[in-house]
C-alpha cells in the first residue's frame, strides 16, 4: 500500500515538474533574463497574457501527439468541416483535436490505475477505458456543433430584423449583412461570425450566391438554408428582399412558438413516467402505510 502511494506522489512530481518546464518555460527564461540583466527589464505580463499564452502552449503540446494516429485524407476532410460548424477555423484545430484523442486515453487508463479500478478486471477496465478516452473528442465535438447550431438557430430572428432594417434604409444586401455582423456581434456571435465570412467572401470576389451557399454548409442549420436558398431566388426573381427577409422572419417566430406548444403538449406524456414509478408509490406509502399497520396490528389481537 504505501510502495503505492510512494510511486503515486513520485509520478505525480514528476509530471508536475514537467507541466512547469513546458508551460512555464518563458516566463522562468524571462525572471532569469531579469536578474541577470536588470536594466532590460520588461513590463510584467497581465493574468490575461499568462492564461493565453498557457493555452498555446498546451495547444502546442496536444498537437505533437496526432501524428501517432494513422488517419486518411477524406477522414481529415470530415473532422475538419465538424471543426468549423463548432466554431474552430484555425489550422492548428484538427492536430489538436487528433492529438486530444491520443492523450484522452491515456488519461483514462491512468484515472483508472488512482482509483484503483483496474482490480475489478484489469484487461477489461484498460480496454474500457482505452474506447472511451477515444471517443470523448467525438462526443464533446458534436455537443459543441449542436449548442452552436442551437445559438445560430435562436438569434436568425433578430439579425433578420437587423437586415431588414439596414435594407429598407437603403443600404445594399452586402452593406447590410457587413453593418449587422459588426452591430450584433456581442449579442448574436455566432451568426454575426459566419456573417463576416460572407462579408469577406463576397470582398475577395467570390460570388454573392456562393458565398451564402457556403455559409449554409458551414453551419448546416435547415432555418439558415432555406434563408440562403430565398435569398437566392428573390436575387434571380428581382422580388423584394427585405420583404424576403420579413417573410422568413415571421415564419422563424411562428416554427419558434409552435416548438414552444409542441414541447407543452409532450410534457403530460413525459410527467408520465415519474409519476407511475416515483410518486405514486411514495403517494400510496404515506397514504396506506399507517392503515395497513392498524389492520395488522388488529389482526395480531384477535389472535
């Protein structure tokens, strides 16, 4: 037990001291610089600074690790387009991404040696744990793509009526979607975000329509694509386009109100249940409980 414990702190130091030399290492090459040269000292770093520049580091870190997994292009290709429908368009994302799911098992096995669970079964716990270190970057990768399709799904309305504002003040479809990507981008930053990739699309001389294309696929929301594909036909119809843009506002708040009564509707069903298996059995304890000890203990007397 206590050789253990002993191996447990050993290895504990010595990944600590290892975590401080990688991420740290900048800032102990820094105060070093300091004594030896006072007079070059520079300005300390805010707690801002210290965090960012930790991140990078760890990023920098998790990436060396992906190059353990065999992987193919078109299998690159996918994890890249699930890496921007989650808001990561940096290159450095998919080397951490493949790099975390190398190191997430790793992480596991060794969860699993502390707490002492590779004696229930040492082969089984170690492949359990192998498969599901695997797979969390998967699993935490789609919750991320769902909550920020669920953002961009619950903010179109606003930034359509933003729009159509901008539209019928007399601004162009592109002033208009360049002005709301700057305006709602603390409220809405998300949507504004892949607003300003078509804003800076359409700059680079990529076609309006394409641009909106693109913009769908980025974020595979079925409110964003049927926006994208009226846009497009009222520009081929020469039809109004803020009243395109009214028009599908409108539709968004009644689909958003009809989910809202849908969810009411479902909620008797679900309550069903809770009540059969947790509420009424509580219910029926407290109820016929004390009658049920009197007749017992009535019973008791007659004999």
């Amino acid at each position: 037990m206590w050789i253990a414990i002993g191996s447990f702190v050993v290895v504990f130091l010595l990944i600590a001291s290892f975590g401080m030399l990688v991420f740290y290492r900048e800032a102990m090459l820094q105060r070093i610089a300091e004594v030896i040269n006072p007079a070059a000292a520079k300005k300390p770093k805010s707690l801002l600074e210290t965090i960012q520049q930790t991140g990078i580091s760890i990023g920098g870190v998790v990436e060396h690790f992906e190059q353990v997994l065999p992987k193919s292009q078109a299998e690159v290709s996918i994890v890249r387009q699930r890496l921007i429908r989650a808001g990561y368009r940096r290159d450095t994302a998919i080397n951490v991404f493949y790099g975390s799911k190398v190191l997430t098992p790793l992480l596991a096995c060794a969860l699993a040696w502390v707490t002492g669970l590779v004696s229930l079964g040492p082969l089984f716990v170690i492949v359990l744990s192998l498969c599901l270190g695997f797979m969390v970057p998967d699993f935490w990768l789609g919750r991320q793509i769902k909550k920020r399709q669920k953002r961009i799904r619950l903010g179109l309305p606003d930034v359509l009526d933003l729009l159509i504002i901008c539209v019928e003040a007399g601004l162009s479809l592109d002033q208009a979607t360049a002005r709301t990507a700057s305006e709602l981008k603390q409220a809405q930053p998300e949507l504004c975000d892949e607003l300003s990739v078509v804003v800076l699309e359409q700059r680079a001389g990529r076609a309006r329509a394409e641009s909106w294309r693109n913009m769908a696929d980025r974020t595979d929301v079925d409110s964003v694509r049927n926006l994208v594909t009226m846009l497009i036909q009222s520009e081929q119809l020469g039809t109004s386009i803020a009243r395109t843009l009214r028009i599908h506002g409108d539709t968004l708040r009644t689909q958003r109100v009809q989910a809202v009564e849908e969810a009411a509707a479902k909620l008797t069903v679900k309550l069903l249940f809770p009540l059969v298996f947790f509420i009424f059995p509580s219910l029926f304890i407290v109820i016929l409980g004390p009658a049920m000890i009197s007749v017992m203990a009535t019973f008791k007397s007659m004999r």
